[in-house]
C-alpha cells in the first residue's frame, strides 16, 4: 500500500457521538430563548395596545378587539413557556425536551386555536349576530392568521421532529 493514500474506509477510527449544546440544537435554543424574549416584547407592546383600543371603545367593544387581545395574551404566555424550555435545554436539565415537545405543541395549538377564533370573529358583527356579507371580514381578518397558522405548523412539525429523531439531543439529554 502506498503511504499516500487513505486507509479504507472500514479501517478509519468512528466519529465520537454527538454531545452537547450545538449545531441545530443551538440555533433552537437561541430562536427559542433570545429571539422569544424580542417577540414577548412585541406582544406585550401589542397586549397593551389593544387594552386602550378596548378601553376608548368602551362599551362598544368588539368581538375582534377581544380576539386581538386574548390572541396576544395566549402568544405571549406560549414565548414565557418557551424561553423557558429553551433555558431547559441550554442547561441541559431534567425534562427539557419534554419542555420542549409540549412548548412545540402548544404553538401548534395556539395557531389553530387563532385562525379559528379570528375566523369566528370576521363572521360576527359588532351587534354580534352572524354577518351578512361572509366574504369581505373573512378576506381581510383571517388571511394573515392563516399564514401564522401555516409557519408556526411548519415550525412546530419540523422542531419536533428533530427532537424526537436527533442523535445529539438524545446523547445530550439521556441522563436529564
């Protein structure tokens, strides 16, 4: 054999498992925990925005002001839920992916609980009977919860996924 080449592949040393906090497992955490305090922060913003709307409008309040408001307040509850897996994971403690896994559920969850109560919501007039003209609140309240729903399916699939199949996440978390 020449001392040039490489030895077969049968004979090379196997790689270590993966272990520790990194790669995809990283990215996660750093969406879940720094990007997640920036979206609570938006929502909190959004929470408050709405409270005054709901206040000046007062007794006229409409469904959808109250949607808007119970949406903001269910998504910034599922960011603390989610930070707090994140820092789960980043300290590698006990139960953390199972943080996790209920966090990506619970997204899942909030998405299709929006898209249904914003459609609900564009259905029903400000006297709060059934409107008559379906199509135009439809188009222009459920459109853009549509899309949420769809990305944060996505994003929740694709998340779960990897935790539930990831060999690093499973050397790292087996003795938590």
């Amino acid at each position: 054999m020449n001392a040039t080449t490489a030895p077969p592949q049968s004979v090379r040393a196997p790689r270590p498992p993966l272990r520790g906090v990194g790669g995809w497992l990283a990215l996660f955490i750093f969406g879940t925990v720094f990007l997640g305090v920036l979206f609570g922060v938006q929502h909190f913003s959004f929470i408050l925005r709405d409270l005054k709307a709901i206040e000046t409008e007062f007794p006229r309040i409409r469904g959808v002001a109250v949607a808007y408001l119970l949406d903001h307040v269910a998504w910034f509850v599922g960011r603390c839920y989610g930070i707090y897996a994140g820092w789960l994971l980043w300290k590698i403690r006990p139960g953390a992916v199972d943080a996790t896994k209920r966090f990506l559920v619970l997204t899942m969850l909030l998405a299709f609980v929006q898209a249904v109560a914003f459609l609900v919501a564009a259905l029903i007039d400000s006297n709060g009977s059934w409107s008559a003209m379906v199509p135009t609140p439809v188009n222009s309240y459920s459109q853009p919860q549509l899309v949420t729903f769809v990305d944060s399916l996505a994003y929740a699939t694709v998340w779960y996924a990897y935790f539930v199949r990831s060999g690093r996440v499973q050397n790292t978390y087996a003795d938590s």
